[in-house]
C-alpha cells in the first residue's frame, strides 16, 4: 500500500538522490557560494570582504581564495572593529591577513566614540554601533559589493535577505521591495552611489559551516574549541571578565570549560559549556545543540522580536 | 561522517491554507526548531491570545515586524531542516501579495513545490495559479498537500475529489511529477508521523515524500558558463602557477570530463578539456552544479560569456527568440521596450519586439495582449543586440531560463524561460525536439486503508 509517484527514478541515469554517489551537500553549498563569489568578483570594481576572525568570515575567505585559485586573493578585506577584541582573534585576523597576502581596512568604533560622533551605548554593547563605521568605509573607499558571512539561519530578519541584497545611498535595506532571485542567475546590478551586500553563505547552517571547517581543514581561532576559562554568569550566559566586562555585585567568577560559539563584542559574546576540543567533537555537539548559536552567545540579540531587523534597515551586516 | 543530501522545497499556498502552520509544523516535528525559538514564540503566541495547544506555529516564520503585525508573510522566507537522509532548503513563499512573483522566485530554484489545499474548499482558483506557474517553471516535482482534513466531516472523499481535480490539471499544464497528500498542519497528522485524523489514509507521510523523492538532476548535454579568466601570473598563489591558465565557472548542466572535447559557444572554436580543477584539487569528472576551474588543449580566445559546451550537442546561438516572460515588476511592460537581458554570466542589450499573448491565468486561457502589469504571463518575441546560446527552457531549466533586466537601475523586471508556451496556447512545451520529462501514466494518490 505505497504510494506511486509518477515520476519514476529508475528512468533517471543522472539522479544523485538518497542513493548518493553525486555532490553531497556540501559540495552544493561550495559551489553555489563560489559562484556568487566569481559573479561579483567579475561584474563589480570595488568588492571588499568583512572579516572579523570569526568563523563565518574565515569560511567566507577559504572560499575566496578557492574561487579564484591558483590566483591570490586580491579582494581586500574589512574589519569593523567594535574595540571589544578577543586578543586571541585579532592576533588571529593578522595572521590570516599576512598569510594571504591581503590588503586590510579597519573601521574603529573607538575612533567614533573619541570624537564624539558616536556614544556609548548604556548597556556597553558596541555591536549596534558597527554600522555608521561600516557604512562611512564603504563610502570612503566606494566599495560596490561588500561580502559578509550572514546566513539565514541565524536570525529572522536574515532569513528574508537576498543573497545579494541592494543598498540604496545611504545603506538601507528594504525588506519590502527586494529583487527576486531566480533559478542561479546572479544580478549585481546597481545604481551609482548604492551597493550590494552579498551573503554567499546565506543557505548554510551553524552545523553546515562546522562539517566545512572539518572536510576542508580549515584553521580557526583556538577559542572556538574547549578551554579553560574564567567567567562569570550574567543573564544566563557565561561573560568572559575583562576590560569591558567586569563582574558586578554577586557575580562570582570561575575556571570553567568553555567554548565560543560566535565571537564578537567581548562584553556581550558569551562563552559555552563543552568539552568539545577537536572539530570532529564540535560537529557532533552542534548537531545535537537545542538552543541557536544567537540564542546561546549574544546578549545584544535579545533586546526585542526585531533587533537584527532595525540594525539591519540601517545598514548593519 | 558523510553529509546528506540537499532538497531544495517551496512553499505556495493561499492566504488561509495554514502554510506557515504547514512549514512550522515540519520544523517543530523534525526537532529543527531549537529550545530558545520555541520558548520566544510560545511567549509570543501566549501574548497573542494563543489558546491551542503547543503554541502558534506560524509564528516561526514570519521574520519582519509587519508581518508579525499584521498576521501576513511579505517575503520569501528560507528555513532550514534536516533529517538523517536529507537536508532541505525550504522558500516559503507567501500567497497573497505579489504571489507570481514570490512563486516565481521560490519555484525557479526548487526540487519540490508544496501546493496547499483546504480540505474543505478543495481545488480553488489560486490552485490553479499556483499549478500554473509551477508547470510553466518545470519543477520536477509537486506534492499537493490537502491540509485541514480534521475540519471535514469524511475526510477520504474530500481527498478522493481533490485527487481527480489535481489530476486533471496535471494533464492540462503538462506537469510531470504530482503526488497528494493529506494532512493536519494543526494537529501534526501525517507530516512527519501519521495520526488519528489521517487513520483513513495508508500512503506515506509529507516526510517520508519528501526524503525520497529524487534530488536534483543533472542530466542533458555538458554546459559551462565562463565566469572568469584565471590567469595569476605574477599574482599566483605559487611560483609553479605563474603559467596557469583556467576557465572558472559551474557546469550548468551535464557533466564535463577530462578529454572531452568542447565547443565555444560564440565562435564555434573546439578544443579539449585537459584539466578540471575545484581550487588546488584537481578531478577527473564535474557534475551540474559544481562550480571548478576549466582547463583546456589550446589557447583559444574564450572570454565571460562565453559558454563551453559539449561538442557533439552544442547549442545554437540566436539573435531573436520567443520566450514567456513572468513579469516581476511594478513598471509594466510596453512593446518596444528598450531592456536588458541576461543569460548565464552574458548580458545584451534586447527589444521586447512584440508582445503577443497573455495567459489569463484565473480561466487557464489566453488572450491577445499589448503589454504586461505586475504578475503577468505574456508570450513575447525578444530581439537581441548579440546571440545567446539560448536552449528551450523545456529541455534545460538553466540553458533555456533569461533575466529581463531594466538598464537604468538593474532591477529584474522578468523571469524568462525560452521557446515555452503559455498553457492551453496550442503546442506542448516539449515539441520543441527533446524533452527531460518522464512519462507520466502511473497514479499520483495513496490508497486507501
């Protein structure tokens, strides 16, 4: 008492279906990711990678390079830095930069909030504060298609985003009236003075990117494996004590084992337990995760139903 | 550990068919929606006067804040769920506002397209559309999904007679794979476990269709479009690179290996493909869609644009083509209209030189047309500046699909799909020589118990 299809697979010599033997998945999201990389490399003048150390990113620029292979990457790369530094990333990003001979950009917060244009917010988290940085950078070195690591399933409002996804003069997204994406086709075009954004990793999820980083041997920074750390628990989450984090009253501090599941402003990214030290022992925890890595590791993500959505329409990542 | 494989799914469905619930409810039952979600949009539903039992599924997709004000989906949203035989890219594509548009845009890149139907209305006009786009995009399969059957009083009947109404437009719009399956997106009957408002049905679950339906095809004679020219010199990522010359792109269709021999597309130029490398790992085979580097026997002159094709079935270049054209934008469509068209990674500028008919798609019947609004199917003629190696859309989806760009601001006015007709406009789709689909005589419903 099954059910009859009417397409019948035995006549398919080509299908790569549940039997296997074709692309897997992860050969399917290289590709589509490496063809939207060559599609902008080729179509735009001035692409610029954001790259923060963090995983997304790193995944993003092995890539890149793969896109382009045996050439050099020669898209420079953008670092939105909130000041907030986990010194082991940025001591990270140098290297990466170095190895791969690639031109670095720093946008500085810091720089904002010295001068006055920008303040410090009351909750001390400097995510929210990335986009005027970002958005005056692209201004200044006119960069055209800007890639970032996003993916779809970190977050509703990212969920709704193009993979490449237009920007109008002052850096807006308008969730409401985007291009349709069709079939693989890959439109880049755009106005003077807008851009795009292009988010090649749109389709891959936490545990995607993870399988990835293990099939490819890819390199990350040593916090995103177990180690023993202090922190101290704010809000459920495990906050790592340091210049811009201090431990308030009743807050006690302790040597746990710990691991990173996203990296970004140190004062708000919190720290998992796991005892996860090799990627292979990663893969299997995030496959049996029951909370979403924002869920788990970013306090600024928490503030209301659309924090991504508001930072996202002014320009954020 | 070996990674599963990918089933690209889209969502079509009206307003009320309970298709956020439908997509919610596969999320939640697939253990795909994870602890912190389910808590954030429990709170939601509670705040909401949710009294059901769980909390409101739907409420997982609606991403932006006026969706959730207003109760609608604005957007194409993409979820993400996985088993342990497959991993799924869902587009759920709303159904009410601009919904060729968003069924265009999820169903151009699907495996699979989910049709909703209320069990007690059955087979309605927005159905019809639905199928109607569908078809005329060649998804390669459609399971049409009879939701609410708890809200009906005999359940089997309202199946039986949606199945013999899917049947018939089957027939009608020329689609190849359709399979119905009843369900309860409320309750959970029958997506991913069978239950008491289903005990009537002995077919599979919605789950157990979707992990065993063939993946994506790969079939058809080789096609690369070439994106670049990888050419380091001095740029090279090693001194032994410095001569490299490749052709990176992404085999389109078919396959492509070592010694085949290939045909330029736009100077007829043949040569012999020496080496397929996917970064420093070089294959011996590349399947669609793989994106690797090309390279081959002889310097030929091989630029973007150019596609490289398989030289014993090469397509032919053309400078005019008939296409049917889903109008996507607000800016309607006059003839004469001076645009944009791009085909693989080559863009030439076009003349829609005649717009000859529009599918009125709530009859399912043509009309004679001057132009096209927002949402239309028109049949058209374009006149290009340069060929393109356009193929019917009916025999390759990716060498027969178009963009219609406009040249001012490069928004994409159109999806195009090359040498198809609008359904009930006289010759099959497939008529023009060869044909990827199957023969379709086998029925499409489970049995009954």
């Amino acid at each position: 008492m099954s059910q009859t299809l009417a397409y019948d697979p035995s006549t398919d010599a080509h299908d790569h279906g549940a039997t296997g033997g074709g692309p897997d998945l992860l050969d399917l999201l290289e590709s589509e990711a490496i063809l939207v990389i060559r599609e902008v490399v080729a179509e735009l003048e001035r692409p610029v990678i954001l790259f923060s150390g963090g995983k997304d990113s790193v995944v993003l620029l092995h890539l890149t390079a793969k896109a382009l292979w045996p050439g050099r990457v020669t898209v420079p790369v953008l670092h939105v830095d909130t000041g907030h530094n986990f010194p082991e990333v940025l001591a990270f990003r140098d290297a990466t930069v170095a190895r791969f001979g690639l031109t670095l950009h720093v946008a500085r917060v810091q720089d904002y909030l010295d001068d006055g244009r920008l303040r410090e917010r009351t909750d001390g988290t400097r995510n929210p504060l990335q986009t005027v940085p970002l958005l005056d950078a692209i201004t200044e070195h006119r960069f055209d298609g800007v890639f970032g690591g996003g993916r779809r399933d970190e977050d509703k409002a990212r969920a709704k985003e193009r993979i490449v996804s237009l920007r109008d003069a002052f850096g807006q997204w308008d969730p409401k009236n985007q291009r349709p994406e069709l079939w693989r086709a890959v439109n880049t075009r755009h106005r003077p003075g807008e851009h795009v954004r292009v988010f090649p990793l749109s389709n891959w999820t936490e545990l995607d990117v993870w399988r990835y980083i293990e099939r490819e041997g890819i390199e990350l920074p040593d916090l995103y494996y177990a180690h023993e750390r202090e922190v101290f628990e704010r809000d459920g989450m495990l906050l790592s004590p340091g210049p811009w984090s201090r431990p308030r009253a009743g807050e006690e501090v302790r040597v746990e084992q710990v691991r990173y599941r996203t990296v970004g402003d140190m004062s708000c990214t919190g720290a998992v337990r796991s005892t996860a030290r090799t990627v292979g022992e990663v893969v299997t925890e995030v496959a049996a995760s029951t909370v979403t890595e924002r869920g788990a590791t970013r306090a600024d993500d928490r503030i209301s139903e659309a924090a991504m959505e508001d930072r996202k329409k002014e320009g954020y990542f | 550990m070996s990674t599963p494989t990918l089933l690209r799914l889209a969502t079509a469905g009206s307003v009320d068919d309970g298709k956020s619930t439908l997509v919610g409810r596969l999320l939640h039952d697939t253990k795909s929606v994870l602890a912190d979600q389910l808590a954030a949009i429990t709170d939601a539903s509670r705040r909401r006067g949710w009294t059901g039992e769980l909390a409101d599924l739907a409420l997982l997709t609606d991403g932006l804040r006026a969706e959730r004000e207003q109760g609608i989906t604005i957007d194409v949203a993409y979820r993400y769920f996985a088993t342990a035989r497959r991993s799924f890219v869902l587009a759920d594509c709303p159904g009410h506002v601009q919904y060729t548009r968003n069924t265009v845009t999820g169903a151009s890149t699907a495996d699979v397209v989910l049709v909703l139907v209320d069990a007690r209305h059955g087979v309605v006009e927005q159905t019809r559309r639905h199928l109607a786009v569908v078809g005329l995009l060649r998804v390669p399969h459609v399971v049409v999904v009879v939701n609410k059957v708890d809200l009906v009083a005999d359940p089997a009947t309202a199946y039986d007679r949606t199945v013999l109404d899917i049947e018939d437009l089957r027939r009608t719009l020329d689609i190849d794979s359709v399979s119905v399956v009843p369900i309860s997106a409320l309750h959970g009957d029958n997506v991913v476990e069978p239950g008491p408002h289903t005990d009537w049905y002995a077919g599979p679950t919605l789950l157990e269709v979707l992990e065993t339906l063939p993946a994506h095809r790969s079939g058809g004679p080789a096609r690369f479009p070439v994106q670049l020219v990888i050419r380091p010199q001095h740029g090279a990522v090693a001194a032994e690179h410095v001569d490299y010359r490749g052709y990176a792109g992404h085999v389109s269709s078919g396959t492509v290996r070592v010694g085949d021999e290939v045909v330029v597309s736009s100077s007829g130029v043949r040569t012999t493909v020496v080496g397929i490398d996917r970064g420093p790992e070089p294959l011996d085979q590349a399947t669609a869609p793989l994106s690797v580097t090309l390279r081959l026997a002889d310097a030929v002159d091989v630029s973007r644009g150019d596609v490289l094709a398989a030289a014993d079935e090469p397509p032919t270049p053309v400078r005019s083509v008939e296409a049917v054209l889903c109008w996507l934008s607000e800016r309607p469509l006059v003839p004469g209209a001076r645009v944009l068209v791009a085909h693989g990674t080559r863009t030439v500028r076009a003349v829609v030189s005649d717009v000859a008919e529009r599918l009125d798609i709530g009859r399912l019947a043509v009309e004679p047309a001057s132009g096209a609004g927002l949402n239309d199917l028109v049949s058209v003629t374009l006149t290009l500046a340069e060929p393109l190696p356009l193929e019917p859309y009916a025999r390759s989806r990716h060498g027969g699909s178009l963009l219609v760009v406009d040249p001012h601001d490069g928004w994409t006015l159109a999806a195009g799909m090359a040498y198809a007709t609008l359904p009930g406009a006289g010759a099959s789709p497939g008529s023009l020589g060869g044909s990827d689909r199957f023969d379709a005589a086998a029925p499409l419903a489970g049995e009954h118990r």
